[in-house]
C-alpha cells in the first residue's frame, strides 16, 4: 500500500500544479564569478616609481607622500595598454613615510571635473571589467588602443606558392625582441578585462610604497575637461592634487 502511495505522489503533485497555474520553485542556484575573479582575486597595482616627485602632481602629509598621473581613458601592463573609454583613468602612488604600514583604499580618493563641487567616485574595478567583457553596443565599448608587445625584426618569410617552394624556404624565421633565450615560452598576454583588475590600486593594509590605477565614471568629451583635481581624504589628512592634463 505504501509503495503505492509514493507512485502516485509525483503524479498528484503534477495535477495540482496544473488545477492552481503555479510552477514548481527551481532549486536556489549560485551566480557564476567571473571567469577572471579567480586568476585576479586579489589586486597586484603598478609597480611605484622612486619616488612621488616623479609624479606630474605631487601631495606631501605629515607621514605619507602621494603622487599621481592622469592617464586619460589608458591603463596598461607596459607590454600592452587599453582604454576604457567611459572612464577618466588616474595613477595614484602612496608613499608612508618610514617604510610604514598604510591602509590603502579607493575610497580616500576623488576627482573633481572644472572645479565642480560635486566631485567623482571611483568605480570598482570589477565592475569596469564586466563591462570591458561584454561591452554596450551603443556605447562602442572596449578599444584596444596599443600594444607595447613584440616586434618582429627584418623581413617577413615569403609564403609558399606550392609545397616545397624553394623561394620560401629561406633562413630561420625572425625572432622577436621577447623571445626568451633560455628557450622557455613566455608569459601570454594578458586579456583588458584581466588587467583593469590586477593593475587596480590594491586594497588593504601595505607597508612601502603602493600605487595603481583608478577608474572614475565619465561620459563626456574630453576636449571639454579644462581642470582635473584628485582629492584626497584620509583619518591622518587630506590633500588636493591638481592634474596636468597633457
């Protein structure tokens, strides 16, 4: 009787569904990460120059340094560079005095456009490279500007115009200026929305020198910018650092 019973059941549950128009509730599933959350999880930044006076805009507190760049809409690994075009891109350095620990957060920093008093957030960077993978076609989207990579030296081989073609045998074929002499492959190139993370001003408490990028949120046209200022706003001070703008 019982076995019966348990038959029927998942009949009866079907019946009911269709008498009262209700779909059975799907099972709760878990959202994706990004496929580049995993490789990046944590935020690398640039790598510091010697010093904030080597910054175009300089700031000195009482225990930190600060220097920073205006890169318009370009962020770059040095091999290769990128632009966001729907952001104001900006370095920023941080240099404790002493060696000391600092907390570094993207929140300290915004941008002020001409002098306006309602000045920009920066966005996460995560978010600036979801819409780098799958940017709006209304918007153009992600444009690959350079890139600063290999470039072949000499002469391209010819191709073959049938097998065997002895004109297009020739010598080896070109080495670039990456290929490693050990033999080993080197490091593929990293993909924009990979680098906007990693190359991101990273987060948390560091000790030394600490810079990267950020991204502020703009729509409009450049040639209207007449005045950049990063502001800078901290528990130990603040400061405001006026950007050269080319």
């Amino acid at each position: 009787m019982c076995y019966r019973i348990a038959l029927l059941l998942p009949a009866l549950a079907g019946v009911l569904t269709a008498q009262t128009g209700q779909r059975p509730i799907p099972p709760t599933t878990t959202q994706t990460p990004l496929p580049w959350a995993d490789a990046y999880l944590g935020r690398t930044g640039t790598t510091p120059k010697p010093s904030a006076q080597e910054y175009p805009a300089r700031a000195k507190l009482e225990k930190l340094s600060i220097g920073a760049e205006y890169m318009v809409h370009s962020f770059s690994s040095g091999r290769q560079m990128f632009i966001a075009k729907d952001y104001l891109v900006v370095e920023a350095a941080l240099f404790p005095a002493n060696g000391q620990s600092l907390l570094v957060s993207a929140g300290h920093f915004t941008l002020r456009v001409n002098g306006r008093k309602q000045a920009l957030s920066p966005q996460a960077p995560e978010i600036v490279a979801n819409e780098l993978k799958y940017p709006d076609p209304n918007n153009g989207g992600l444009h690959p500007m350079a890139q600063l990579g290999p470039i072949v030296l000499g002469q391209p081989r010819p191709a073959e115009r049938f097998p065997g073609d002895p004109d297009a045998r020739g010598g080896p074929a070109p080495r670039t200026p990456d290929d490693s002499p050990n033999g080993l492959d080197k490091e593929p190139p990293v993909t924009a929305e990979e680098l906007v993370v990693q190359a991101a001003l990273p987060e948390g408490e560091h000790k030394g020198p600490t810079s990267g990028f950020l991204y502020f949120p703009y729509r409009g046209k450049i040639s209207h910018i007449h005045s950049l200022e990063l502001v800078f706003t901290d528990p130990a001070g603040g400061a405001i650092l006026p950007l050269p703008l080319f």
